[in-house]
C-alpha cells in the first residue's frame, strides 16, 4: 500500500513529537535516548525520502537529500555515527523541519 504524502508528513510530525518526549524524559547522552532519537531520526530520514518534490519544493530551506542521506548513514553506518551530530541534529535541526513540515500540512489540507 503507497503512502501519500500527508501521511509520510504526519509520519515526520509524530517522529518530532517523539524526540521531543524522549529528551523531555532524559538527556540525549543516556543511551536509551540517544538510541530512540536514533531510531526516530531513521524514520523520519525515510518519510522526508519518499516525499514527492512538489511538497519538497515549496520549503527549498530543508536540506531534504541531508537528512535522507542521514537515514542512509543511520541504518547502514550505524557503528560509525558521530553522537556529536546526532546531538546537534536534535538541538539545531528539528525545530525548523517541524516549523516547515507543519506549513506543508497544512499547504496540503488547502489544496
């Protein structure tokens, strides 16, 4: 069954949520946080992949081939990642994909 793409932003949307209740619980540095923010973050990279570019090209402002490329480096480098960017994905990065993902959302309940 194929998603379309108000589901995969709602998918993107509820990953969000859940990072935001993991480090609300906890630090990023406790290691079953660090793990589930990872696992959210390999969610979300697959969402934002799968997006079509009609959503993608109105918000130009989203490194969209990052954080896919990130999903990539999580599931198939796993031993290999830096928490330092995970870390800094969370703190720095999330907030403006949820602002952006949330417009879109909104864009496509008017279209």
């Amino acid at each position: 069954m194929s998603r379309d793409d108000a589901a995969r932003l709602r998918d993107i949307s509820r990953a969000i949520d859940r990072i935001d209740t993991y480090l609300a619980s906890d630090t990023i540095r406790s290691e079953v946080v660090y793990d589930a923010v990872r696992m959210r973050l390999v969610e979300i990279g697959e969402a934002v992949a799968r997006l079509s570019p009609t959503v993608t090209d109105h918000a130009p402002q989203i490194p969209w081939r990052d954080i896919a490329a990130m999903r990539n480096h999580l599931v198939h480098q796993y031993f290999d990642t830096a928490f330092d960017i995970i870390e800094a994905t969370v703190t720095r990065e999330i907030s403006p994909l949820r602002h952006v993902v949330d417009e879109l959302q909104k864009r496509l309940g008017a279209d």
